[in-house]
C-alpha cells in the first residue's frame, strides 16, 4: 500500500480483508494546534498508521512499500506464530497478529501504550529510582529469555526505538513491550535480502561479531546487557544515574573496550557488574550471559518479577468473586466448588494459560475467550491459550475476567 492510499484513507472507515478499520487523520491523534499534521508514520521501508476496530481496539497498520516476497513470507509466518505463542505475554505484544498479503503487503499489530526507551532516553526530566531500574531490566532479560529459550527466534534489533515503556502517572512499576520484529532471526525463515529491509541492527547496541562478519543478527545476548546497562545506569539521579553516560560508541564495543561504569559497580554490586564485563568483553555468542543468567542476578538484588501478576473476577448469577492469582495450577471447578466450571489456569515463565481441565469437557457446554489485544472470540478447545490482562472467558454460565494487578 503506498503513500497516497495511506493519505486518501486516513480519517475515514475502509474494508481490509474483510474487516472495517478506521485509518486515523492528524485529528484523531494530535492537539487542535497540529491537526494538520499526517496520522501516520513514515520510515525506509514503509508506513505506520494507527487505526482502530468497530468495538474501538487500537492496532497500528504496517505497509511495506518495496515489494518483497521474503518479507510476505516472514509476515506470514510470524504472524501464525504470534497467534499461538508469541502474544502469550504483555512483553512480547508488540509482534503483528495478522498478515495481509499482496496487493495490500502489511501486518496488523496491536498498539502498545507508552514511548520508546529512546523518547524517555531524551527526556531531562525522566528519573528512575532503583525498583523501577531493576523493573525493566528483568522484564527485558525475560522477554529475550522467552525469544530464545521458548521460540529459538531473535528480535535481531533491540534497540531503545524498538522497547516500549509505559510510564505512566501513578504507576509505581513501568511496563516493558518489545515492538517491530520486522528483522528477526529464525533458522526456518529466509532472511531479508540486502536493500530491502535486511538489517545488521543498530549502531550502539550491534554484536560486533556479526557487524564484522557483514551477516544478520543472530542472537539478542549483546544488545540485553547493553540495553540493561542503560537502564541500570542512565539518567541524573543523584544516587543511582551517570550524567555522562549516554550509550557507548560501537567502535569501543566492536573493539571489547567498553565497561560499565564506576558508579554502575559501586551501587549494583560484582555479580550484575561482571555479568556486564563478560558481554561487553566476549567475541562470541556462547561467551555472554544467557537472559537466564541475567533474571537470576536481578532478583537477586530485589527486583520485583515481572510474572504473573494477575487478578481474576468469577461472576455468576450476579454473584462476584475475586481472586489474585499465585499458584502455580488453578483448578477453577474446586476453587468455585462449581463441577461446571471445568478449566485449569497454569503459570509459565511470564504469564497464565488457560485450558479445558482434561477429562471434564462438556460439548455442550463450550468455553469461548476474548483475546484482548484483537478483540477475537477464540474456542477453548484442548490447545492451551495466553491469559493476559483485558481476557475474558465464558463457560457454562460463568465469566471470568482478568486484570493486571498494579505493581
């Protein structure tokens, strides 16, 4: 889709493969004093534009403007991957859900609340304090963790412009979701071909192994301690923040000359200060600190987890009941004393799944969920499925909904 279909359809309802979408207008997303200004984004490769549903979910519209057959083929793959695994858990919800083939050639991905790391990096007044550091360092090192260890798929490109922060007031925790997996890595994907949106990641934060090899990123190892270092030590903060500390310089990186800084050693301790050295020093992927390595010395120092996490509201006949949810396993049919209510709530690394408790399904009795970031009704049959804030579940009478417990 080109840029002049982009600026004919925005602020008014179009069908896309069968589904009405409302393509925003400077209006829908700016202040009256900038109403002129586009509803959408540009960059190399393609366009960005916010749009929204019937029932008012916000999705943001990707179209590529070069033509590539690789890409439509990562799309689509990526896209039936997200549905069943990757939009498991609020870190990775920025992946697309939905694939439009030629002549359309986009995703649809969910829009995620907040700013880039890079907009709050260029902000004088961010200030952090040590719980909200160690926060967002372990969400990001269990996102890569979830990448690595449970899909064996890299994002191939985090960076500050592709980690989404939701700071908003009155939060005491930040939020942390990876966006923009246009340049993943995964060995059963071809990768993008050079020119045509292939990308060896981004200056400040690329293995250097790889940069100098001219290939496709490969792993995310280099890019987490990097990354995690920013957070852990960016900012003015009197006690924790380096005012000159900014982001290193790939030549210092590609050259294993860069180390955390004094204050970063002195206020975090040895252990995260030598898991830092190792990345930054290694020449090769299985030399650094797997994301695993990463979780286990942040909690280490306190960091609250950034699993599970939820509350469940159980609503019947007009009765309602609440739960926070801690257990490894729910068996919701003991825990409501209700045979009727035959499902399982089971925690893994990030986040709940829900399934039909085994042996116990009623035909005519289905369990339906509402998956809250599409806005689709999906039937819970025998495969397991994501719970995330916002889901609903209805089955034999019952609804279930869920919500994120404020940190």
């Amino acid at each position: 889709m080109d840029l002049s279909t982009h600026r004919k359809w925005q602020g008014d309802w179009h069908d896309v493969e069968g589904e009405d979408y409302y393509f925003c207008s400077g209006r829908d997303l700016y202040p009256p004093a900038r109403q002129h200004l586009p509803g959408f984004w540009t960059g190399s490769e393609g366009l960005a534009h916010p749009i929204k549903d019937r029932q008012g979910h916000r999705y943001i519209f990707k179209s590529f403007v070069v033509e590539c057959p690789e890409r439509d083929q990562r799309m689509r793959w990526l896209c039936e991957r997200r549905l069943s695994e990757c939009g498991q858990l609020w870190l990775l919800q920025g992946a697309p859900y939905r694939h439009l083939p030629a002549p359309i050639h986009a995703q649809i991905c969910p829009f995620v609340e907040g700013r880039t790391w890079e907009s709050w990096k260029s902000d004088d007044n961010l200030r952090l304090n040590a719980d909200q550091r160690l926060y967002l360092a372990l969400s990001l090192a269990e996102a890569v963790m979830l990448l690595e260890a449970g899909l064996d798929l890299r994002h191939s490109d985090l960076s500050p412009g592709n980690i989404m922060l939701d700071l908003a007031t009155g939060k005491h925790l930040p939020t942390l979701s990876l966006i923009d997996f246009d340049a993943y890595y995964h060995p059963a994907v071809p990768v993008l071909p050079p020119g045509k949106g292939q990308t060896l990641g981004t200056p400040g934060y690329q293995a250097p192994e790889f940069l100098r090899a001219g290939e496709v990123i490969r792993t995310d190892r280099f890019a987490l301690a990097v990354l995690i270092h920013e957070f852990l030590a960016f900012g003015e903060d009197p006690d924790i923040g380096e005012p000159e500390h900014r982001f290193f310089e790939q030549e210092d990186l590609n050259k294993g000359q860069a180390s955390p800084t004094a204050r970063f050693k002195a206020y975090w301790g040895e252990a995260v200060f030598q898991l830092a050295l190792r990345a930054f020093t290694a020449r090769a992927t299985p030399d650094r600190p797997a994301p695993q390595e990463w979780c286990e010395a942040l909690l280490a120092l306190g960091a609250a987890t950034a699993e599970a996490g939820l509350l469940m509201t159980a609503e019947k006949d007009g009765k309602r009941q609440r739960f926070e949810l801690k257990s490894a396993s729910v068996d919701l049919a003991a825990a409501l004393k209700d045979p009727a209510a035959a499902l399982r709530l089971e925690r893994r690394q990030g986040g709940y799944q829900v399934l039909r408790a085994p042996g116990r399904q009623d035909p005519a009795k289905p369990a339906v969920i509402r998956d809250p970031q599409t806005g689709r009704h999906l039937p819970l049959d025998g495969q397991a499925l994501p719970v995330l804030p916002g889901t609903v579940i209805t089955l034999a009478g019952w609804e279930f909904s869920f919500h994120a417990r404020q940190p």
